[in-house]
C-alpha cells in the first residue's frame, strides 16, 4: 500500500465525515442518451470546485459512487468493478435490511451546511435529464460525533496506512485502483423505546460506555453487543471497515446514515450477516431492537482516475 494509491481515490473516501454532510441518491431515467450521462458526471468536479472555492476553510468534497444496476448506463465502455453486487435484502425474525434502488449516490461533505445545499442543488440539475434524485439527506455532526442514541460513533474506525489497507481496492483493473466498496443503509432510530432502556443496558447493547466512550470488558460485553456482532474476524486477524456515519433528522423523526466502506465487500456482508441473523445461541445484534433500516443500497466508489475521464 502506497501513497500512490491514495492519490487514486476520490479525496472523501479516506477523510474523516465532515461537521455537515448530504447525501443524494439518483436513479437513471430510462433511455437516456450516453452522451447526456457523460456530460452530467463532467459536471460533478466543475461543481465541486466553483463552490469549494467560496470558502477553502469549508473543506468541501464530493464523493461519487456507482451501484452494479447503474454501472452501464454511468459507464458503458468500463468493466464493472470485479466484486460489485446490488445489495440482498435480508430478513430475520423482526429484523430487516431492504434492499432499495440507487444508481448514483453522491456524498457532500464540509463545514458548512449552505455549502452543501448549494451544492446538492446544482448536482440535481446537472443530473436533472438523465437522472431523478430520489433521496437527499443533510446529516450533520451531533455533540462529540454521537449518534442520536448518544453514544460517540467512528471510535474504532482504522486511520493512516490502516485505513487505507481496510478501504481501497488494489486487486482489480488499473482503472479500478484506489476505489472502493460502499453499502449505505438509512436507519431511523425508536428513540422512545431507547430513551425507556437504563444506561447500563444501552452500555451493553453498544458494547461501549455511554458518557466516556470505553469499551466494556470482555467479560462483561455480552455476546450480542453491537460491537461484537458487526466485528469481522478471519483466522483471529480482525478486518476492519471504514464507518463515515453522520446522524441526520429532527426531534419528529431522525437515525443514522450508515456509510461503510471497505476493500472487500465480502468484509460488509459478512457483518451485516452476523448483526441481523440469530447465532445458535438465539443471539442477534441487540442494537437492530432500537433502529430500523429504511434503505440499503451498495455502490462503488470510483477512483479519481475514472472520475477524470470525464474532466475536459
Ligand atoms: C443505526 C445504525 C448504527 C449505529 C447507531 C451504530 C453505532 C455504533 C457505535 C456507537 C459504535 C461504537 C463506537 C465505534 O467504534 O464507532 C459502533 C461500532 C461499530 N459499528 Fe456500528 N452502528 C450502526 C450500524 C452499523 C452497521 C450497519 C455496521 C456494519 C455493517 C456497523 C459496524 C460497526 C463496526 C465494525 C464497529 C466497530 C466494532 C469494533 O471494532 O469495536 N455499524 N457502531
């Protein structure tokens, strides 16, 4: 792994989630032209930059994925990533992870929420004749990056050479390198159920203290903690996953955007597997009694080599 490969990815797909996020969601009109697509994704860093430069210190990024049911229309003369699949919908007892259209997912990150909304907007026209933007969701940072269960999120998450190694293909076509595996999933919390659970209780179902962030010991960390179910481990090696969740919502209604990155995505279906699906001990990941996935879509993340093809 090599400084080389960093500089193959988008610049968002390593970065740490910003204090304000938008996420948006686009499904392909039928029968659109393949020149209109082209023009559309030439847009996307035009964009990027003309808004970027209003205020340098908002660190503003775009972070553009492709789903396998897209990736034709998006790109017809490239070959889709070699472990690209749409997501399978999974199901157990009251537990279910849906599986929901998208084609293109777009992720805006930086400081400042009228930045992302100005460029959420002409992203939607850009892609107005060839795509309807069918979900867009403005998440933000909540106190020290909680979710609105209130417990600190992205403690664990891998930095420096490890991020990199958890997060970008190497194995694939040159013009594949430096991209990366995506699975999004839109949970809306029942906060009212969680707010009734005691503290120690919420401590377990995480696996992590409430107020100091600390994992529980082994010996008190039961089986079906969040942080033991959604943990993949292969041969005792531990493979880690990139997590950029931001909170998004109100007090009506609110949950996690759940943005999980990872070089393989056998790491994320593996996890998700082992959170939904109850173990023989009848053990399942306790946090899915509190929230409730409303999407689930996978995508790749291109490399920036295949982002610039479109550059002028
Ligand atoms: C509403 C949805 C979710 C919430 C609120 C949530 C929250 C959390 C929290 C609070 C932690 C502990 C702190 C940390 O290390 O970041 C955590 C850890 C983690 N979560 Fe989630 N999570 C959600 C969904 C998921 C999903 C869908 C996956 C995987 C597909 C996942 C994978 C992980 C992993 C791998 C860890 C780190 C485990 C470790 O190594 O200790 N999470 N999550």
């Amino acid at each position: 792994m090599n400084a080389m490969l960093s500089e193959r990815a988008q610049p968002g797909t390593l970065s740490n989630p910003n204090t304000f996020a938008e996420y948006l969601t686009f499904v392909f009109k039928t029968d659109v032209n393949a020149e209109a697509v082209s023009d559309a994704f030439a847009k996307i860093q035009i964009i990027e930059k003309s808004i970027g430069q209003k205020d340098s210190t908002a660190d503003l990024s775009f972070t553009v994925g492709v789903s396998h049911h897209g990736w034709s229309t998006a790109f017809p003369a490239t070959a889709v990533p070699a472990l690209l699949q749409d997501f399978k919908a999974m199901t157990d007892g009251e537990r279910n992870f849906p599986s929901t259209p998208g084609d293109i997912f777009i992720m805006i990150k930086s400081e400042r929420m009228d930045l992302n909304y100005q460029a959420a907007k002409y992203l939607a026209s850009a892609f107005a004749d060839v795509a309807t933007l069918i979900e867009d969701i403005q998440g933000f940072k909540y106190l020290d990056s909680r979710d609105m269960i209130d417990f600190v999120d992205g403690t664990e998450n891998p930095k420096n050479a490890a991020r990199m190694n958890a997060v970008l293909v190497v194995d694939d076509l040159d013009i594949h390198q430096g991209g990366s595996y995506l699975t999004v999933q839109r949970y809306i919390d029942r906060q009212g159920l969680w707010d009734k659970q005691a503290t120690e209780y919420q401590e377990q179902v995480i696996g992590r203290t409430k107020l100091d962030d600390i994992e529980l010991d082994d010996d008190v960390k039961p089986a079906w903690a969040h942080n033991n179910k959604s943990k993949v481990i292969v041969d005792e090696k531990e493979i880690k996953m990139l997590r950029q969740n931001r909170p998004y919502g109100n007090a009506m209604e609110h949950g996690t955007m759940f943005i999980g990155l990872t070089a393989s995505p056998v790491t994320m279906s593996t996890s998700l597997q082992q959170m939904i699906f109850a173990d023989s001990n009848g053990d399942y990941d306790r946090l899915l009694d509190f929230v409730e996935a409303k999407t689930g879509t996978n995508y790749f993340i291109i490399s920036q080599t295949l982002l610039d093809t479109f550059a002028d």
